[in-house]
C-alpha cells in the first residue's frame, strides 16, 4: 500500500493502543519509515494530542460522574448506626481525595513532559534544517 493511502486515522489508534511502528507498518501493509515519517508530522503530532485529549475528556467526565455517585453512597454510609462501617466509608473518601490530587498532579506533569517533548522536537528539526 503506498504511503498516501495511509490515512493517519488508521495510524492513530494504533500508536494510542502502544503498538511499535513496526507493528503498525505491519498491520497496515506498509514500511517503518513511512509509518515514522507520518508520525513524525507536525499535523499528525496535533491530531494524536487532540485525540488524547478527547479520549481523556471523556474519561474525565465518565470518572467524574462515576465517582459522585460513589461519594453519595459514602455519604449515606457515614451516616449508618454501625461505627465500622462509618468509618470504612471516612476513610475511603479520605483516601479517594488523595488519591484524586495525585492524579491531578501526575497529568499536570505528563502534559509539561510532552510539551518539552515538542519544544525539543522543533528545535531539533529547526537545527536539522541547519545542517
């Protein structure tokens, strides 16, 4: 298959899915390096990262939804006759609230990493364009 037919929407949820480019070039019937040229491009680099941030949007939303309902029924148990159980409950929130923050922090930072990433990259092509 030549490298125009290769619709970076067939390419994207491959490399989302953690294949190698060899894989990819494989499944798709085509070579390694056209498979590294198109992921390479500026243009695809920005439809990986709206993709990503799409896909994470919806789990977002998805969690974020999910764990209000958690958080009621924690609510309701706090207010059960049994300590332990009330307890139990405490403490899962206690320990849903950190483990939220972390997260938070962990993408925060990822988010930073990946524009490093990008920023050398260009640089890097910039220099190459140099030489």
């Amino acid at each position: 298959m030549s490298s125009y037919k290769i619709k970076d929407e067939a390419i994207l949820p491959l490399v989302l899915a953690g294949y190698s480019q060899r894989q990819i070039a494989e499944m798709l019937n085509a070579t390694p390096s056209t498979i590294s040229k198109r992921i390479k491009r500026k243009e695809f680099a920005e439809q990986l990262s709206a993709y990503r941030q799409s896909i994470l949007d919806n789990t977002i939303t998805r969690l974020t939804s999910l764990s209000n309902r958690a958080v009621d029924v924690l609510a309701e148990l706090m207010e059960d006759d049994n300590s332990f159980v009330r307890f139990n409950a405490a403490s899962k929130i206690l320990s849903m609230s950190q483990d939220y923050s972390i997260q938070s922090d962990l993408l925060r930072q990822i988010e930073e990493l990946r524009d490093r990433q990008r920023s050398l990259e260009d640089n890097t092509s910039v220099t190459m364009d140099y030489d």
